[in-house]
C-alpha cells in the first residue's frame, strides 16, 4: 500500500464508500488505506448491555459528556498501556480527525470519575453513519460506559449504521457482528444518505429509556 497525504474532506469521502485511514505504528508517520473484508457493525436495534455494567450505569459512579475535550480524548486514545503497548494513532491522524472535529463531523465522549478524565473514545459520523475509531480506559468499565452512552445517544438521534471497523472479544459482548463487504456497503450507502443529529443531547431518564430497551 501506497502511503498517504490526506486531507479531512478525502477522509470524509473515503468513510462514504467503506474505506478509513490507519497508521501501522503511533511513530510511524504514513498512512494507509484499510477496507477490510469482513467489516465490524453493531446493530442498534440489538445493542446488548450487560446487567453488571446497567447497576455501574445506575450507580452513578461515572459522569459521561459529549463534545467537551476532544484532543484529550484522542491523545489518550493514542497513549501506549501496559495492556495496549502499541497503537495506530500517530500525528497526522491526531492532526486530520482534530480537524474534523472543528468541522462537526468527529465527536468524542468523555468519562469522568471525582473529575477526572478516566475514559473516552471517538468516531466520525456522516448522514446517520458513525464510526467508531478508538477507546480508552484508566477505570474499569470507563470506556464500556462511554460506548453504552454513546449508543444510547445515537439511537435517540436517528443513527442508523454504528460502524466499529472491527469484531474484538470485547465488542462481541455487546452484540457486534461481521457483515460481508458488499453487504456493509450496501448498509453504508443508506446510512450515509439519511439524516440523523448527533448533537441531541440525552438526558439521564434517555440513557434510562435504552437501557430498558435493550433488555
């Protein structure tokens, strides 16, 4: 693969018709095109919560927001664990989706625990398609308490498609599939045409709402 010098509106296009950019290494500073042949989806209409994770929602240990620190989101994102010694995210993919940020189309949640910023993730959203890009988490369930918000979030505001690139054990858990290429794109083309908002902001009685859908 061909190395890459993106702009934020190639990007947007590329999301359009299935394909994202991903760096092989955080110091690494290319970019490469990735479509990959089985393609990670969690339907909304069947997004699983776990009980143990509804009782951490309900307690109120963690406080979850929208919007409000986005590079710390994504620098975090990109930070190397213990667990996660190597990430994707480098430079210039800090530098694009910040840009994309500012035009409204990449959105962050945050995760707070006694303020301090304990967890997040981010994504893309284009028509009523979002695409999950990255999470992390310095709290247990942190980053799993920002995916359940930001479904709940999506499914309020008319989201249709919640890409997740990929399948891992722990997105498996709250029900994502693999769907074939030609049928992602297929469910891509009708996402990308429809009309959701993401900046409808969820009250606690919605988050509430979802939850009890879901069981």
């Amino acid at each position: 693969m061909e190395p890459l010098d993106l702009t934020p509106d190639m990007v947007l296009r590329a999301y359009a018709i299935g394909v994202f950019p991903m760096a092989e290494d955080r110091d690494d500073p290319d970019l490469f095109w990735i479509d990959p042949r089985m393609r990670g989806v969690l339907p909304l209409e069947r997004f699983h919560v776990p009980k143990r994770l509804r009782r951490t929602i309900r307690s109120g240990r963690f406080q979850v927001t929208f919007n409000t620190c986005f590079e710390d989101v994504i620098e975090g994102c990109a930070e190397a664990t213990e667990r996660r010694p190597r990430t994707w995210i480098n430079d210039k993919i800090l530098t694009l989706y910040t840009s994309l940020y500012r035009m409204n189309h990449a959105h962050s949640v945050e995760v707070w625990e006694g303020g301090n910023l304990v967890g997040g993730l981010y994504g893309v959203s284009l028509g009523a398609a979002f695409f999950g890009e990255s999470m992390f988490s310095r709290a247990r369930d942190a980053s799993k308490v920002g995916l359940i918000h930001l479904a709940a979030r999506l499914a309020r505001g008319g989201f249709t498609l919640l890409d997740s690139q990929f399948v891992t054990r722990h997105l498996q858990t709250f029900g994502a599939i693999e769907v074939p290429r030609a049928e992602y794109r297929a469910m891509l083309a009708d996402a990308v045409n429809g009309d959701a908002d993401f900046s409808r902001d969820i009250t606690s009685d919605e988050v509430e709402q979802f939850l009890r859908a879901q069981s």
